[in-house]
C-alpha cells in the first residue's frame, strides 16, 4: 500500500525585515542577536530578510557573523519617487533608508524591526496582531517622549516608535505615506521627520496596537531611556553610533553607553538561546 504523500509544510504568513547600514560593530553585534532571538520564537513561522545600505553586502555578513540559514540579504533599492523627491540634501545618514523598499513582503503580515532592537518573548501586541485580524491593522512601539519631528501635529500625543512596525498584507505603505506628503509639503530633514512620517501615516490609515515599554523597553543609560531590559525585548537606542559627541555626568557619553551594552551583554545572549563570546 502506498505511502499517503507527506504535508507540505504551511506556508508562512510573516514575514520580518531588519534594515543595516554602516554601524558601530557593537550594532552589528545587536543585529545577530536580533535575528537569532526572532528566529526562536517564529522559526519556519515567518520568511526573514535583511536590507543592506551604504556597505557592501560581503562586509555586512562578516561583521554581523554566523545568523540563521533561512535570513536573506538584500541591497537596498526601490525608493518610491514620491519619497525620493522630498529628501533634504543635508538629511542625516540613514533617513528613509527602512523605505528602499517600502515593502519586502506586501503578501504577507510585515514586521518591521530596528537592528539594534532584540526580541526573547512575543508582546502582546504582536500576538493579538497576528492572532485577532480584527484587533487593528498596524503595530508600533511606545516611546519615553514624543519624537516626531515636524509630523508632529498629525501624530497625537502618545509618545511611539517605529523601531518595531507591523503592517497588514496588502496595506500598501508607499500610496498611505505619499497622501500624507501631500498633505503636509515639504522636505525630509531628520530621523525624527522619518519617524513622524510613518507614525502619523499609519494612524491616519487604522487603529495601532502598541508594544508597551515594560515589555520592550528604550534601553540606554541617558535619561528619560530605561537602563533595565523589558519582559520580552529591549530596544538599544544610540548603540548603533560609533562616537556619541556629549557627555553624561561628566563622563564620555560613548564609554557610558558601552558600560551599559557591556552590563547586559551576557544576559543578552543567554535570553536569545547563544552562548555569549569570549571577551
């Protein structure tokens, strides 16, 4: 008697996107721990890729290191021309950079994730987001203060960030951020405008769950961050700047910041399922 054919496994429903540029090495390092954490908790659940800027791609994957197989490497491409045209000529390195291109995965749900943004547990958010169709169409993180640069006025006053966002399949995020262009004219000067942008382009579209800070903290050692890790993930603001050019309390705000990386680095990989380098 014949063998019944094997099932095919589903198909994944997910798909999870990092953007990398030329960072510290110490942001690369969060980047490997970032993949490594999601891959843990959606493994063949999800599709992964990373969008590579401004370094060649070879580079990127030496300096990030060994990540799971099934994570793919893009260069960065497709900036929609409704974008490109409003881009300051002195913008800060990296603004738009997470929309070449706006969608990896238009098919399916889309998460997006800051490199220096890790992941040990599942927010709530995102399950009720993946789970509950009806329980909102987008997700975005909460923030310690308001950050949205001239977009300001079109995204309330709940403080959010863009270090994690979840758009629905099929949402199509190039027409949703050029209708608000539209609306509000002028150029793209900042990280925070970046930020603003999509903030208030998603809220204008639907209803946005929010990852909370006890569950993924803002995770530095300057004030109004938060020095501790949340409950599922912290995200590592700043760790991707090879020099910070201020002090804190009178000391190198670049040696605080490393103390602070170095302090929960252990920790770090312990939670993602590695064993930690040796020093």
């Amino acid at each position: 008697m014949p063998l019944p054919p094997a099932s095919a496994a589903p198909r994944p429903s997910l798909g999870i996107r990092w953007t990398i540029g030329d960072v510290s090495p110490r942001g690369f390092e969060a980047l490997r721990l970032s993949l490594w954490g999601v891959w843990r908790l959606f493994a063949e659940a999800a599709r992964y890729a990373v969008v590579v800027n401004s370094v060649d791609l070879e580079e990127v994957l030496r300096r990030t290191g060994p990540v799971p197989d099934a994570v793919a490497w893009h260069p960065a491409h497709g900036l929609p021309a409704a974008l490109a045209g409003r881009l300051d000529a002195g913008m800060a390195e990296g603004v738009a950079w997470k929309f070449a291109p706006p969608r990896l995965f238009p098919e399916l749900a889309e998460l997006s994730l800051d490199n220096d943004l890790i992941l040990w547990d599942r927010p709530e958010a995102v399950r009720a987001w993946l789970d509950d169709p009806a329980g909102g169409p987008f997700v975005l993180a909460e923030d310690v203060v308001p950050a949205f640069g001239r977009f300001a006025p079109w995204c309330g006053p709940e403080p959010r960030n863009t270090g994690i966002r979840g758009l629905p399949a099929g949402f199509d995020l190039t027409a949703a951020l050029a209708s608000l262009l539209d609306a509000v004219p002028g150029p793209l000067a900042s990280e925070l405008d970046e930020q603003g942008l999509q903030v208030a382009a998603l809220q204008r579209a639907g209803a946005c769950r929010t990852v909370t800070l006890d569950e993924v903290s803002v995770c530095s050692p300057f004030w109004p961050h938060r020095a501790e890790l949340g409950r599922c993930g912290a995200h590592f603001v700043g760790l991707n700047a090879r020099h910070i050019p201020w002090s804190y309390h009178d000391r190198p705000a670049t040696e605080v910041r490393s103390e602070h990386w170095e302090a929960h680095r252990p920790t770090l990989y312990r939670l993602v399922g590695l064993d930690a380098p040796a020093v």
